[in-house]
C-alpha cells in the first residue's frame, strides 16, 4: 500500500484546510435528528411515531431539494447558495424550541428542501482540488472525516440535551449550522478546477449525462444504504433481544472504527475496485450476521467483515460518479447521489422494521444482504452495457460528491440519517436508548 498518497494530497494547497472544516461543519449537520427526537419525545411529550413523522418529512425534502440546490451550486455558484441555506436552517432552528408539533412537521420539509450542501460541497471540491490520480485518497479521506463527524455528532447532541435541555441544544444547532455555512461561505472552496473552469461552456444537457449507468450506479448507492441501514437496526435488535443494551454504543463505535481502519487501507491502494464487487462483498458479508449467537463480543467479530468495507464501497461509489458526469453538472449529480442515500435509507426503516417484527434479526441480515447482492449485479449489467457519456474537457469527467444530510431534522427519529458509514442510524438509537425508554426496535 501506497502510504505516501494521504502525504501527497494532503500536501496540495487547501486540502487539508478544506477536509477539517468539511469534518467540523459536518457535525452539527449529524446531530439534528437526534435533538429533534429528543425535543419531540421529551420537550412536546410525543410518541416515537411522531418524531419518525418529523423524520419522514425532512427525508422528503431533502430528497426533493438536494438535487435542486446541486443545479443552483452548478449555475450560480457556491457561496449564494450558502448564504440562502445557512439563513433558512438557522431561522428555522431558532424558532423550532417555539413551534408546536403541527408546525414542527411542515418545518422540517422546509428544511429538508434547503438543506445546506455540506456533504456534497466538500467532495465537489475534492474532486476539483484533488488531481484525477489521487481521487481515490481523496475520497477516502473525505469519508473517513464522515465517520468522525457521525461518531461525534449524535453523541454531543445527546449529552447537550441531557445537561442543558432541549431548547438549549437546538439554540446550539443553529449556531453550529450558521458557524458551518459561515466557515464555508469564507473558505470559498473551487467546485471547478482551472481547467475545468476553462473548459466550462455553460449549461450541460441532463441527456449527456444522465444515462442509464448512471442511474444503476444510483441505485446501487440506494442498496448499500438499505443495507447499513437494516444492519444498524439488526445490530439494535439483537442486543436488545440479548439483554445486552448497554452495550450498543461501544459496538456501534467498534463498527465505525472497522469502517475508518477499512478507509485507510483503501485509500492507500495504488488502484481501486469497482464499486459493484465492494457494494456487493458488503452484502454478502452482512448477510450470515444474524446467524452470530454468543453475546456482544461475538456481534463485534462477526461485523469485522462488512464493517472493513462500508467506508470503501462508500466512497467508491462517490468516485464512481464522478467518473461519469462533467464538472458542469457536478452538483447536481451530488444531489441525486443525496437522493439515492436517503431513499434507501427511508425503504430500510419500514421493511426492516416488519422484518425484525415477523421474523427477528437474522432474516432482517439475510433479506438485506440478498437485496445488495441483487442490485449490484444488476448494476453490473446495466453498467457494462451502458458505458460513460462521452465527457468534454479531460479534467470535466471529475464530478463527485454525496449529500448525506438535510440540516433541518435530518434524521429525526426513526427516519434515518442519510450519512455516510455505519454510525448514521444506530448512533441515534443507540442515544435514544442512554436518554429516553426506546421501543422495540421493530417499531424503529
């Protein structure tokens, strides 16, 4: 492994300062559901079925608006959009501790629709920044900065809240938000390099780009996040079916580390693997979890596997579509790319719900594993026969990125988190479970 890749990338100009800031801004971002789970359940004395509603709601606007606000980033550029999104979430977020729940839910809409782009930015301009050789470090480091924020955020959001209540903490969101959207508004990152910027001839045609190997990449990005989705409830379930609760978050945070240690090796390989063959290894290795028996301990082992290729498939799949759109269209393409991780995100709660209900864990394992299999041989298919659009300039084929959340109520309760890594449902059942009585993880 190529070790000295991480040294090169993060020897480029402005690279490393863009990384840390996109980790820092990320972290208030991944701490929304949870303060808003808490706020409906504790502040307005609601069920966990409401704070899902609220989830529901942001998860819809965020599918709707990601895509929406990519256009806007690709044809005005990135600080109006900034300056617009940071405004809403933090108007919203000041007045949430006031609004009553029938408020609350339409909030959370407008807020999903005017998510801040922060995800999907940060690899914008790593693809811009980052010569086409290093992508693959480049991501990887990205991803791995997800990770951190995901382990960070949920978990800050619930010891806010248990010291300082909840009207404190959502006041305290909206400062993290504003503070992101500011940073990023003065950092002014490149969405574009020079060449590409050269080479920018205005508006691309959607039919340029958005062909069908394209869309069964976006699908794959659905799959693979209905499969971490279904293993993070799975992983809730088994432990409280287990009697072993308590120790939910420390294999949540071993998981994220087997992530992490999966992303460094990755992103020092001097070549990568298709994001089909890792998406797929993932399901086949998620698939015979349930089967595990023997406590917490052998739940950990058992999730190694996987667990060492979330961050790769992840961030292969970011490379991925940056291989297949031109620079003109990079935002976009990180909204639909949003669009896929949070669909498949919003499709594991229920159907891994009744699964967990009518069957238990090791079905919920097994059924989410066949379906990652099955996309990404379709994927495969479609993608060999449905090559790349022809891009213009040579460097505009370097569009990446991914929204992976959607500011207001990102994840509120039971919706999910459209992250990226194994942190972004279970850290919030996980909390729930330290800060309020949690239902059976089947209702989740």
């Amino acid at each position: 492994m190529a070790f000295d890749r991480y040294r090169r990338v993060l020897a480029l100009p402005g690279v490393r300062t863009l990384l840390l800031v996109g980790m820092i801004a990320r972290i208030p971002l991944t701490g929304t559901g949870m303060t808003l789970t808490l706020h409906v359940v504790n502040d307005q004395k609601l069920g966990f079925l409401q704070a899902g509603l609220v989830g529901t709601a942001s998860m819809a606007g965020a599918a709707i608006g990601s895509p929406l606000v990519g256009r806007f980033v690709d044809r005005r550029g990135l600080r109006p959009v900034l300056a617009v999104t940071t405004i809403v979430q933090l108007c919203l977020w000041c007045a949430a501790p006031a609004m009553p729940y029938a408020v609350l839910l339409p909030g959370a809409l407008i807020g999903g629709l005017f998510s801040q782009p922060v995800f999907g930015t940060i690899r914008q301009c790593v693809a811009a920044m980052v010569p086409v050789e290093n992508h693959q470090t480049g991501f990887a480091l990205d991803s791995m900065g997800v990770e951190l924020s995901y382990m960070v955020g949920p978990a800050l959001a619930v010891a806010s809240v248990t010291a300082f209540g909840g009207t404190a903490t959502m006041y305290g969101v909206a400062a993290g938000l504003a503070g992101s959207g500011v940073a990023l508004y003065l950092l002014n990152p490149p969405t574009r390099s020079a060449e590409e910027d050269a080479g920018h001839g205005g508006a691309v045609s959607r039919r340029q780009w958005l062909r069908p190997g394209l869309l069964a990449l976006l699908c794959l990005v659905s799959g693979l996040t209905f499969v971490l989705t279904t293993t993070e409830l799975s992983v809730v379930a088994m432990l409280k079916a287990d009697g072993a609760t308590a120790w939910t978050g420390l294999v949540i945070a071993l998981w994220c580390a087997f992530s992490l240690v999966g992303g460094f090796v990755y992103g020092g390989l001097s070549r990568g693997l298709p994001p089909v063959v890792l998406a797929g290894g993932l399901a086949v290795l998620t698939a015979p979890v349930g089967l595990v028996g023997g406590g917490w301990g052998w739940l950990c082992l058992a999730l190694v596997p996987a667990g060492l290729l979330c961050a790769p498939a992840l961030s292969s799949t970011v490379d991925a579509v940056n291989r297949r759109v031109p620079a003109a269209a990079r935002g976009e393409a990180m909204g639909l790319h949003g669009t896929s991780l949070t669909i498949g995100g919003a499709l594991a709660g229920p159907l891994a719900g009744g699964l967990l209900d009518a069957h238990g864990p090791a079905w919920a394992f097994a059924v989410s594993g066949a379906v990652g299999v099955a996309l990404a041989l379709l994927a495969a298919l479609v993608m060999r026969d449905a090559p790349a659009a022809a891009l213009a300039p040579a460097g505009s084929s370097t569009a990446a990125g991914s929204e992976g959340a959607s500011g207001f109520a990102a994840a509120a309760g039971s919706g999910g988190v459209s992250g990226l890594g194994p942190a972004a449902r279970s850290d919030v059942a996980a909390g729930l479970d330290a800060a309020t009585p949690l239902p059976a993880p089947a209702a989740d």
